[in-house]
C-alpha cells in the first residue's frame, strides 16, 4: 500500500500548495539609504542584517588581515564603553550583536526587543561608527586570530582549502588566508585597523533585511541613526578573476588516518541564463541529498565514505564548481576514482527526465522551507540583494526552477562539466594516489 | 569577541539549553500533549506562520543502552532504518521526502535516538504512515551491514580520528566515568564498531523499537486534533512491547580521586586544558540543582562578562580563550566542562594554576548581583526569541521527555531558573569537587618523541 500512497504524493507534488506570503517592502531611509522590510509583529522583537560587500576582498596590499580584525573588534568597545562594558550594556538590554567578516562580505547580524529599541540601536551605531579599537583589546583579539591561525594549519580541512584557493586563485583576495598570516597579522597596527574600517563600513556598498516588530518609518529612522555618518564610498572592489584549474591531483602529506579531498573545476555565475540548469544538475550529481549521484555511488553502494557533496561555489568576483569527500587513506583513491566517472558519466549523457523531475519537485518544495524565522528571513533578504535579485524573485523563483528543460540540463552538463579539468587536492597519507 | 573556530565547537556542544519557550496560547510556541492507548507520549508546537512542519520520533534508546562490548550498536542502526522494510525499498523514505520538497534525518545520543522529516505542512500524514512502517518493519540484508558498518566507521574517522580534540575528548569521558556507560562515546569504539552485526542491530531494535518507548513531536503549521487523529491512524494500531525492560543502569559511586588525562598528538596546533566534573543533572521534579549549575556556568564561562573571562583574559593576559559548558539534560549523572586555552608563553601547567586560583577567588568573591540580574534577564528574553523558533522548542521537548523529564518539568524550567538565588549558585559550586574531576592536557609529544 505504501508505495502506492507515495506514488500518489509525488503525483500531486505539481500542484505544491501557495506558501505564506514573504512581503517584501522597499524602504528607503530619509537619509537616502535603502532597505528591505518584512514586517512581522505577532513576536516582540527584530531582527536585522547589514552587509557591506568586499568584505575581507578589500584589504590593502601588505595589511591582509586588517578587515578580519577590525571586525572582530567592532563589539570590544565604542563610544565611552570599554569591551566589557559594552558586553554588559548588551547583555543589559538581552540584544545580540553578530559581526563577521568574509571574502564577499562584512555582516552584521542584529536581535534585539522591541521594548529595547532605542537603547539598542544606539549601541549599535557605537559598535559601527565609533569603534575604540583600544590597545589591550586589539591584542587579545590578534591573539585569538593566531591561535586560530595555528589551529587551521593543522587542520586537514583548511589544509585542502588553502591549497586550492592558491592554486586557483594565486595573489587575488580569493587565494589567501583572509585572517592574514602570522607575519602580516603581527604588523597590523591601530592605523591599519582605522584604514578597513574607513574602506568597508560605507554607504554605497550596505545592504539591508530586516523582518520583524518594525515599521518602515522606524526601519528609516534606525538606517539613517546606524549609517547616517559613514563614509559614502570605500576601497576599490578588487577585479574579476577566472579560476586556474587544471585537471590533475595535489597530494598533500600529513599525517592522520583519513584523506580529505577538495575538488572543482570552473564554475557558472548566478546572472548566467544557465545558472539554474546548472543548480538542477548540481543536484542531481551531489546536491547534498542521500538521493544524488556521488552520495549513492560513493556511500551508498559502496561504503567508501560518511559524506560526499559538490557545490556551485559562485561568488562575487569568481566561480567554480566544487566538491569534497573524505575516505580512509586506503580507500580516498576509490572514492576519487568513483567521483571522476561520474563527472565524466554527467558530462557526457546528461541526466535522466525522472531525475530532473524529483530534482524540480525537491527544489521547488524545500525553497519555501527556508522562510522560518525572522533572523533567517534577514539573512535571505540581504542573501537576494547580494546577488542582484528583484524583491518580487520569490514569487517567480520556482517558475523559473520548472522552466528548465531536459535538453537545457544535457546542454549545461556537455558545456560546464569538464572531467579532464577536474583538480583533486588530497589531504592525508592517500594509499595509490599521487600528484599529477 | 572573535569566534573561537576550534574550542567553540567543543563548548557549542556543551552550551546548555538555557530556557524554555513559555506556552502562551495567542502566540506561536502553543503546547499541546496526550499520550495514544499504546503507551505513545505526543507533543504539538504549533506554529501557524508558514505551512511547514515538523515530525519527529524520538526513542527512548541512545548508546548508554546498549550491550556491553556492541558500543555503536544504537547510532548503527539509526543508520539502518533508512534501508528496505516491508514496503519501502532501500533508501525510499528519504526519496519520498525529497520528491515532496522536504528533507529528513536522524541523529543519536547517549539517552535517545530521533527520526526527523521537515516539509510542507499539508504532507504529515505520508511522512507518519513511513515512520510508523519503519519503527516494526526493517528488512536487512547482510550487504546492508557491510556497507554501512564502513559508512560509519568513515564517519568515526571523519568525526574523531581525524580530529585530536575530539579524540581528546573521548578519553576524558572515558575517564571521568567508572562505572556508567557515558563514559563510551556514542558512536562506539573503533574495535567494537567493527564487529557490529545484523543480530546486534536487530536486538537493538527488537528491544527498544516499540510505541511505548518513544515520544512523537510534531512542531509547526498543524492542530493537536489533526496530530491527534493521523497519530491513532498510523502508529496507534502498532502493539505495546509489554517486555521493554526498565531503564536501569549501572550508577556512579562516589568518586574518590581526582584524575589527569595527558594526550599528545602531533597534529596539535593549539595546546589547551580541559577540565570536567561529575554532577547531578535535572531531576524530574527536583530540578533545582540543575538550575543553579546552569547559571553558574553562565557566571563562571558564559562570554565577555564571565567571572573566568575577566580572570584570565582581562585581569591578567594568561588566557586566549576560556569557556563553561553545562547541559542538565540528562537521563543519569552528567558533567560541568571547563575549557581553558593557554595565552602564547603560558605554559599547561601555569595556565591551570591561574585557572584554579580563578575557581578559587570565585568561591570567596561570590556572586555578582548585577551580573545574576542581567543572566536572568537575558533567560527572560530568550523565552520571546525561542517563540521564533518552534523546531527549538520541539528539540528541547524530545530532548527533555527522552532524558527522564515531564512536560510539567519543561514547562516549570524557566521559572525554577528565575529563582534561582546568589546562595543556591555558591552551593552548586561546591559540586565541583576535585575529587570526582578530570583534568586533561592536550599537547604535542614532546621533544624527541615527535615521530
């Protein structure tokens, strides 16, 4: 009886039902500064993201590190409060301040109650115009920064990353450690940090989501109260870079009993007119469901490994086709091989019309999953701007999933998957597998 | 503070689930239970603000359950239950989930083990009519066991060989337990892992699969009657196992002797002490203690604020990082953690010595008043963020129910935290006693031994 009942489920799976509505307004501050709102008032509380694009990209040549660690020190102390007492004055108002900083992006990621509006915002407009950067504090938090440092050195995972990242991307932004290195996170100085600072936080580069117990009319007050005296514009964004990858293996020696493989190839950005034959091929080779190909082929049928995934890894100034899987030193050069024949298996026959059927039906069925709760909403709406979406893209997102065709994906897969450019770094005392 | 990549991940899994959402009828959060003739508990979050829900079955089976010498035995089959039963093929379940737009799982523990499915409200009853299949239904085959047996010992590779701090770990709690099966870690030595079988699996489940032994907890868009009605269909006609044993198991004694853990590894990068203490967890209906070991690791270890925080970071410069952990939630005896990452030039043992003078000022200084004030006030405020999240809220009832609580003790949490006074914090302090502690060091191999 049961496969019956699912049969008839996926029969209706078309006829998906209307999700809650995400309305979405457009709100530009009387300060000139754009935003865009949800709003949410059956819970007493808002949630708010700020990012300002080039993030950790637009460090200055020689000061790499210098945006990671003013941003990490955009909560220890502002205004007339020192760290702690800013900690307190938070803690005070039960607010959460989230800043963090990424090679596309710095963020900041904001809660706070509703009852706690105003004294919150004033703090953060402290944490983000009138940082202190105190002596004391910027070398506790460069010491933090070693360590981690220290800890990603050792760490097979990171390992991997770096190594492809220099390879791929060599003197660009993309193809360093973004934290710094030791040498160029030890000679940062307070002049430094000021330096980022002025070159990030600034108002033509900011994006906006806010989802909650706010009004447009508060929302302008708020972006103007935040940003109204930041600098208009920043550094130069750093140029467009192609990835260089070349088919063959980088082994990398280090002792541990698992091999952990970073693999891609060029990728397609997210304005390509591809861009989404491509997301459905990507998941249907090893889009993270235990449905995909290489999840069935590599774990699955044969054991070699607890996960295995690819990713579109398109990104502002670069794209790349990405994957990683980790096996035991005896098996990584199976897994390797299994993954290279499916490369080379999608690339060549395409994919199968009941593939792209659950694909679509997946796809289409889990986007409005994803509006569940109103910081996740914030992070969506600033995610949308990121890429250049119109507000009104959701109601149109799976339209535009359903429209792929299968000659569309067979197309994608012949001009994107290039198995013979496919790179693998490997990670680990791999049994049988070297660089080539 | 600059997130700690490494050390945050151990405290994170640490951190205690510091308040409960208050049920409060006019808003989402809504809680509802009852419990089916067959001995089944059910719990309903409502959440009416986007059609999605979540379905979840939690068993009251986790790895501190199983058999002597067959540790992994109840995370193994967690992973077999996604094969063939009766009426599903291999893998089914999770491709029915997938094609209606939804996405599933499971994960173990020491004191359960939870199936979880989330997706369109209106697909509730598909996902129960395969759950309720696979809770008496597995079919498995013996190249099921093959493979997946090398499914997770990659995942132990990938989770702890891999990783020295989560080795570190394991030894710690190896240690800190002499006579409780905490001490195994849960998803089982690699030498026992191996010898896993199709007759271990299936024990397991024959032993602890049954309605009476499992809580159903459904989170989202949905009405207890509708839960109600869809949970008598599909999982009320499955039989009580009237021969469930009791969950019995062996206790601590009194620990009487401090002990030290030294690991070395070369692939340490970041030299660190960690130290644990066996205490008691939340009691049903006399949780007290607990609550008062939840706020004072929120005094001890909680961020910038911190008592240990302002020692070690601020004060002096002896720390990069330093950090609490307490979670009540708990069938038996559990641990309070502290973590303490040594300042570049601190040595292990002088960090530990400024640790425990730390420990030792707090016992004379006492509580903070205004510091009690703003934890509680943030414990407040997190009973109005957690109404955004209702999955939260149904994880932490699942969680509770399968670790020896009731709804009444969920429910009475947060004002038993509120209560909570500067004596009662000062008296938990006193639980952290030397005696029945583990103090461990991890660090590379010294000089000479680096091969």
């Amino acid at each position: 009886m049961i496969r019956f009942a699912t049969a008839l489920f996926v029969g209706a799976a078309a006829a998906l039902p209307a999700y809650a509505e995400v309305d979405i307004q457009t709100v530009t501050s009387p300060g000139g500064i754009d935003a865009w709102l949800v709003e949410e008032h059956s819970l007493p509380f808002v949630a708010i993201e700020i990012a300002f694009t080039g993030g950790t990209s637009l460090d200055v040549d020689g000061k790499r590190g210098a945006v990671n660690l003013m941003t990490g020190l955009l909560e220890e102390g502002s205004g007339n409060l020192d760290a702690r007492g800013f900690a307190r004055a938070k803690e005070a108002l039960a607010s959460s301040f989230g800043f963090s900083a990424g090679p596309d992006q710095l963020t900041i990621s904001a809660r706070f109650l509703t009852e706690n509006f105003d004294e919150s915002v004033a703090l953060l407009r402290d944490a983000m115009q009138k940082p202190r950067f105190d002596d004391g504090d910027i070398e506790r938090v460069r010491a933090q920064v070693l360590s981690n440092l220290a800890f990603d050195a050792k760490d097979p995972n990171d390992i991997a990353s770096k190594t492809f990242a220099t390879m791929a991307y060599g003197e660009h932004p993309y193809g360093t450690v973004e934290a710094g290195t030791p040498e160029s996170l030890a000679a940062l100085t307070r002049d430094d940090l000021l330096e980022a600072h002025r070159n990030v936080l600034v108002r033509d580069r900011v994006l906006v989501g806010a989802v909650g117990d706010i009004t447009p009319e508060q929302l302008g007050a708020l972006l103007d109260a935040v940003m109204g005296d930041l600098p208009q514009s920043g550094a130069m964004m750093p140029p467009k870079i192609e990835p260089q990858i070349k088919g063959g293996t980088t082994v990398v020696e280090f002792d541990t009993p698992q091999s952990v493989a970073l693999f891609g190839q060029r990728g397609i950005a997210v304005d390509d007119d591809d861009y989404f034959a491509a997301v459905l091929l990507n998941q249907i080779l090893g889009g993270g469901s235990f449905e995909s190909r290489l999840m069935q082929e590599v774990r699955e049928k044969r054991g070699l490994t607890y996960g295995v995934y690819s990713y579109l890894s398109s990104r502002n100034l670069a794209n790349a086709y990405m994957g990683s899987v980790s096996s035991a030193n005896d098996r990584i050069g199976e897994a390797i091989e299994v993954i290279r024949e499916q490369w080379r298996l999608a690339a060549q026959d395409g994919v199968t019309e009941k593939e792209l059927q659950d694909a679509k039906t997946y796809l289409t069925g889990a986007y409005p999953l994803r509006f569940d709760g109103n910081s996740t909403i914030a992070g969506i709406l600033v995610g949308m701007q990121l890429i250049g979406l119109d507000a009104d893209y959701i109601k149109t997102r799976n339209e535009r999933v359903e429209s792929v065709t299968l000659e569309d994906v067979k197309r994608v897969a012949g001009e994107l998957m290039e198995p013979d450019a496919l790179h693998f770094v490997v990670v680990g005392k791999p049994e049988g597998v070297v660089s080539e | 503070m600059m997130r700690y990549a490494r050390t945050a991940l151990l405290s994170a899994a640490l951190m205690p689930a510091v308040a409960f959402a208050q049920t409060s009828p006019e808003s989402s959060g809504k809680v509802t239970d009852f419990v089916l003739d067959n001995g089944m508990q059910v719990v309903v979050v409502e959440d009416h603000r986007a059609p999605v829900v979540q379905h979840m079955l939690w068993y009251r089976a986790g790895s501190a359950d199983e058999p002597k010498g067959s540790s992994g035995v109840a995370h193994f089959l967690e992973h077999l239950l996604f094969k063939a039963t009766d009426k599903l093929e291999a893998g089914e379940l999770s491709a029915t989930v997938a094609a209606n737009g939804g996405r599933d799982n499971a994960f173990t523990s020491y004191d359960y083990t939870a199936y979880f499915q989330r997706i369109a409200s209106d697909r509730l009853e598909l996902m129960m009519t395969m759950e309720a299949d696979r809770m008496k239904n597995i079919r498995l085959t013996p190249e099921n066991i093959a493979t997946e047996r090398k499914v997770v010992i990659e995942e132990r590779n990938q989770r702890t060989e891999n990783n020295p701090q989560a080795l570190f770990g394991e030894q710690i709690s190896a240690a800190q337990y002499l006579n409780h099966r905490y001490g195994t870690p849960v998803i089982g030595w690699m030498h026992e892992m191996e010898e896993l079988d199709l007759e271990d699996a299936l024990s397991f489940y024959e032993t602890y699969y049954s309605p009476n032994n499992t809580v159903l907890v459904v989170s989202g868009d949905v009405t207890p009657d509708e839960v109600r009605a869809l949970a008598e269909k599909y999982y009320g006609p499955i039989p009580a196992n009237p021969e469930l044993p009791e969950r019995l198991r062996t206790e601590e004694p009194r620990q009487n002797a401090e002990r030290r853990v030294i690991f070395r590894d070369a692939r340490v990068a970041q030299p660190y002490i960690s130290r644990s203490y066996l205490v008691p967890e939340r009691d049903s209906g006399a949780q007290e203690t607990a609550a008062a070991l939840t706020i004072l690791s929120e005094i001890l270890g909680g961020g910038t604020t911190s008592f240990l925080t302002e020692k070690l970071q601020f004060d002096t410069q002896v720390a990069t990082y330093s950090a609490t952990g307490y979670s009540g939630v708990s069938l038996d005896d559990t641990t309070f953690r502290i973590i303490m990452v040594p300042a570049d030039g601190v040595s292990l043992e002088e960090g530990e010595a400024a640790l425990d003078q730390a420990l030792a000022e707090f016992t004379k200084k006492g509580v903070d008043a205004e510091q009690l004030e703003r934890i509680k006030l943030q414990i407040r405020a997190s009973e109005i963020y957690a109404q955004d999240n209702v999955d939260g809220i149904a994880n932490r009832y699942g969680s509770a129910l399968t670790s020896g609580l009731t709804i009444e003790d969920v429910q009475a949490w947060p004002d038993i935290l509120d209560a909570v006074t500067a004596e009662d914090i000062m008296q938990a302090a006193t639980l952290l006693r030397r005696e029945a502690s583990v103090t461990g060091w991890l660090m590379r191999p010294e000089q000479g031994e680096a091969q």
